[in-house]
C-alpha cells in the first residue's frame, strides 16, 4: 500500500516537472524570439534588409535572413503584406514570403542543440527539427521556379483575395493563448538586461533564453523516459497512429491557437530526442504547423483599412497557397512525401558523427550564406527602388492589429 502510494506520488511529481518543463521551454523560446528582435531591429530591421531583394533568389534568401533574425515568421510576413499595401509589386513579395517559411525553422533547430551531449537522443532530436527545413527547400525547389514563370499562385490567390477585400477585419487573437501564458515572464526577464551597456543588453538576454531552453530539453527528456511507459505511452501511441491527415490537421489548430510555428514545433523536439516520438510522428504535425502559421499574416492583410487591401490580402493568400498545396502535393505523392524524412535522418547520423556539421547547418543556412548576399549587396549599394518606395508608403497604410497582444 505505501509502495502504491510512493509510486503514485512520485508518478504526479513526474508529469507536474513535465508540464513545467514544457513552460519554461515555450519561455526560452519566448525569450531567444524576443532576443533576436531586440537586436535586429524587429519588423524595421526586417523591412530595410528587404530593399536589397534586387532579384527572386535574393528575395528568398533575404527572406530566410529576416525570419532568421526576427524569429518570427508571422512578423516578417505581416511586414511583407504591409509593404505590398504599400505598393510593392506581388512577384517581388513572393520569394520573400517563401524565404520567411524557411528562416522560421532556425527556433527549433536551436532546441534540439539541448540534446548534443548525448549522442542518440541529438540524432533524434535533430532530425525532428530539421525536417520542417528541408520540406520548406524541397517546396521552395518546387514551386519558385513554377511561379516566376507561370504565376499560378498569383492567380489563385487575385481570384480569392475578392472573397475576402469587402469584408471586415477578422481577429482571432482572443484565443491567442501564447503572450497570456509566457509574454508577463518574458517581459519581466528582459527588464533585468536592459541596464547592460551597448548590445550586451540583447546578446545576455538572447544567450540566457539558450541556457532555458538547453536547461529544459536536458530535464524534459528525462523526465519523459520515466512518465512515458505502459499506460501513457500505450494512449501516445493510439493517438498518433491516427494516421497522417490527423496529425497534419492536431498542427494547423494547435499553431492557429498559439499563432507560432516555431514554439508547436519546438515542442516535439525533446520528445523525439527521448525517443518517445518516431520522424514518421513529428512530419505530419510539421506539415500542420506550416499550414496553421500563414493566418496571422491573413489575418494582417483583411487588417489593412487604407493602401492597396486587395494586393495585401493577395500576397498573404499566396503564402497560405503556397504551404497547403506544397502540403497537398507532398501528401499526395509517396516518394516525395519520403523525401523530407530521409534527408532529415541522414543530417541526424552526420551529426551523430560529428557535431560540427549541425553548427555548420545552422550558421551557413540560416546566416552565412543569405548574410554574405545581404552583405554584398550593401557595399555594392544595389537597392531595389520598389521596396524602397513601398516602405516609405507603410506609414500611409492604416492598419488594425490583428495580434495586439504579440
């Protein structure tokens, strides 16, 4: 009876660690979020690195740059549909839309670093995360070069954007639950940095929200290896063997909720790193997240009460287009669908084999090379005069904030 009893207290113990695992880990994501933007400059930053976007393939690496900085995809859409209603043409904004679903992968691609100390669960954990990366390139791959040529996505999204131009502006943000739950904590932690000198101040902060997040992985793992037998893992089990629709469908409402890709995502990552969730489990649930994270930059563009509504809500239709047919199409065709996973495990054996290829995907994707681009067009001065012209007009568009509490 006593055993009993200490079982099931220690059992109760267990998951209360987990759920504040979990808290604390979505506020180190909160935190490095906040970090980066404090730094980069937020949407302003990412808007002036947007007038070096002279071609489609700069745009997109431009693109991933600003997300990668930012750590928001949400924002640097919500940007691009303000820039747009402020005159910038559709196909300069396209391949900046699609860079911005590649840089918003960096978060947790970040999380899974908590794990590199242990050799099996890094592998696990890394190639959860860097699966999202490689079904936005491989979508990227696909679609760009369709788009600059034949425009299917513009014209799908010219004839819905009328659907939506003589509504009103629509919010969800009600049931954002994210900003209630960590921005009161996250806020309060940056107060403590802000005193230090120069750029120390983001850089702490930013570097503190790494030590959360590696902190809580490291503990969540373990701990989920004790919670997750006989009973809870056998319910886990059922409920993720529903099938790929299901779990595309549980990361579209979960991120619609949440209103963050990056923190559904970040959260299956110490999961799979404890070897609770298999790859097979966590691409469904990615496929979801990219579905669920273009409603903000939507719900932005029926936002817009002055400029051009009708183009602002085309460029957020395209990036909604782009994400459920690119999930549609890799759903639809098996090897394609493959794909993705099997480019994921094999980055997870090299970087089993030696970390440094994961630090060496991360800076080199996310920073050095769109960096190196960005950098070369800025000593070269080659602006592109339309984004120019577009940001000084953002301030003549009215908007209504889809997301005030974010």
């Amino acid at each position: 009876m006593n055993n009993t009893k200490t079982e099931l207290k220690n059992s109760l113990f267990s998951w209360i660690s987990v759920v504040a695992l979990v808290y604390l880990l979505m506020v180190g994501v909160g935190v490095i979020g906040a970090g980066f933007k404090w730094f980069s400059g937020g949407p302003q930053g990412a808007a002036e690195l947007f007038q070096f976007a002279t071609n489609p393939i700069i745009g997109l690496l431009l693109g991933t740059l600003a997300t990668a900085l930012v750590q928001s995809s949400s924002t640097v859409t919500s940007v691009i549909v303000a820039l747009v209603a402020g005159g910038l043409p559709i196909e300069v904004a396209i391949p900046m839309v699609m860079g911005a679903n590649m840089g918003t992968t960096i978060t947790n691609t970040i999380v899974s670093l908590g794990n590199i100390g242990e050799k099996k669960a890094f592998n696990r954990s890394f190639s959860a995360a860097t699966v999202h990366d490689f079904f936005n390139l491989y979508a990227v791959i696909i679609f760009l070069p369709i788009e600059i040529f034949f425009h299917p996505l513009q014209r799908m999204a010219d004839v819905m954007a009328h659907w939506f131009v003589d509504g009103g502006s629509i919010s969800i943000s009600s049931i954002n639950l994210l900003p209630v739950i960590i921005k009161p904590l996250v806020n309060y932690l940056r107060a403590l940095f802000e005193h230090m000198p120069g750029m120390m101040d983001s850089l702490a902060f930013t570097a503190f929200g790494i030590a959360l997040v590696f902190f809580s992985v490291i503990y969540m793992g373990r701990t989920l290896k004790k919670v997750m037998t006989g009973r809870a893992k056998a319910l886990l089990d059922k409920a993720l063997g529903k099938g790929i629709f299901v779990g595309i469908l549980a990361g579209t409402l979960i991120t619609m909720i949440v209103q963050s890709s990056s923190t559904t995502t970040s959260l299956l990552v110490p999961i799979a790193g404890a070897g609770i969730i298999t790859l097979r489990h966590v691409f469904p649930f990615t496929l979801g997240a990219n579905i669920g994270t273009t409603v903000t930059a939507l719900l932005a563009a029926t936002a817009v009460v002055s400029g051009n509504k009708l183009l602002a809500i085309e460029i957020a239709l395209i990036h909604f287009l782009f994400n459920v047919l690119g999930v549609l199409l890799f759903v639809s065709v098996p090897w394609l669908y493959q794909l993705p996973i099997r480019t994921a495990e094999w980055l997870g054996e090299l970087t089993e084999k030696n970390r440094g290829y994961a630090f060496g995907y991360i800076f080199g994707v996310f920073f050095v090379i769109p960096g190196t681009i960005f950098g070369g067009q800025s000593i070269l001065q080659d602006i592109n005069p339309e984004v120019v012209k577009a940001e000084q007009n953002i301030s003549q568009v009215e908007t209504i904030d889809p997301n005030p509490k974010d």
